[in-house]
C-alpha cells in the first residue's frame, strides 16, 4: 500500500508583517494616549499651583511717598477745635497742613532745648495730627533770621527741628518712621529780615503734615 504524503501548507510572511504592525500601531496609540493624559494633569495641577501663589499687581498696596517740595509756608490760616492755645499758628493747603510755633515759644535765645513752657504747645499739635491725619508722614522744619553766620544758622535750626522730632516721638506718643527733619536755616523767609519784628516772625518751627499719603 502506497504512502500517502501531505505537505503542511506553509504560513505567508506577509500576513506575520501585518499582524506586527498591527500590534506596534497599538502599543503607539496606547503609549501616546497615555502621554496627553499626563499632560492634562500636569497642566491642570500648574493652573491651580499658578492660581494659589500668584498675587494680582492690581491687589498689592502701596504707599506712595510724600512730596515735600512747593511748600506754601503763607498758606491761608485756619482753625481747629482742638488748638486752643493762640501761640500755635494753622494753615491748610491740598497738599499740607501747617502747625507753627515761633522759636521764642519753643527756645531761649541761641538755644536748641525745649523749654518747659513749650510742652502744651506740642502736645495739642501731637493730638492734633493723630486725630486728623493719623499716621501720614510729618516734616519738621527748622528756621533762623539771617542774623550771624549762614552754616551757623543751618546747625542751629537742624539741633532745633531734632528737638521736636524727639520730643514728638518720646512725650507725642508719634511714630518715629513718620517723622522726618529738614534744617532750613536762614533760607524761606516769610517776613522781612530788615525789621526785628519781621525776624521773629522768621525764626520759627514749621511742623508739616502730608495730606497726600
């Protein structure tokens, strides 16, 4: 009896390519999906991250500094309730407002420590810039005559304008960062050096408070 041979019938390689590029397009859509996830989370978690910690410019507070220049030391006079003693002088401007006290009131002659007399004087000005305006910057200016030397006149007003300073901060209960001095000597005259009358007027201390601020 004849053997009877059957040959298998071999696989085609082109159906084994197909089927592995099938399965690599898989993996690569596999793979590239679960990329764009990682980012969306990535993305999501940096716009909340991004929303917690960064401060809008429009919301942070700032305090623009006081300008002390164009000062009108002639500015109209005008009263409050609270200085009752007539050795204190008002002005007001937009920009400022102006307690003065002659140096006779605040000095002897020649001298840069405040006299005892002196004390109820600053303490209505200290009361009153604390009612009205707070915590706004505060200048002390410092004047003289122009009697004697120049540079010994700026020394004087500057020892004088520091006197205030101090005592506005230990006896006014005034915040020190606010207050600043500014030594004017015998410059900004507001009356006439030629008459006595017109040199007490200008030997002076201006206490300036800014309404800007």
């Amino acid at each position: 009896m004849a053997e009877l041979h059957v040959e298998r019938k071999k696989s085609s390689p082109l159906l084994w390519i197909i089927i592995l590029i099938a399965i690599l397009l898989l993996l690569f859509f596999l793979y590239r999906n679960y990329n764009n996830k990682q980012d969306i989370a990535t993305t999501n978690k940096d716009s909340v991250t991004t929303s917690q910690t960064v401060t809008p410019a429009t919301t942070i507070a700032t305090t623009t500094p006081a300008d002390w220049k164009g000062i009108d030391y002639n500015s109209p006079k005008t009263t409050y309730e609270e200085i009752t003693n007539k050795d204190i002088d008002v002005r007001n401007s937009d920009k400022y407002a102006i307690y003065s006290l002659g140096q006779n009131i605040v000095f002897d002659n020649d001298k840069s420590t405040i006299r005892a007399g002196a004390d109820a004087n600053l303490k209505q000005i200290a009361a009153s810039i604390q009612k009205r305006f707070g915590n706004s910057e505060v200048r002390i200016y410092g004047f003289t005559d122009n009697t004697g030397d120049k540079d010994y006149n700026k020394n004087l007003s500057e020892e004088r304008a520091q006197a205030v300073k101090n005592w506005l901060i230990k006896d006014g209960n005034m915040n020190e960062s606010k207050i600043s001095l500014e030594p004017m000597g015998e410059a900004k005259p507001v009356a006439t050096n030629s008459t006595e009358k017109g040199k007490q007027e200008n030997r002076r201390v201006e206490i300036v408070v800014s309404r800007t601020n």
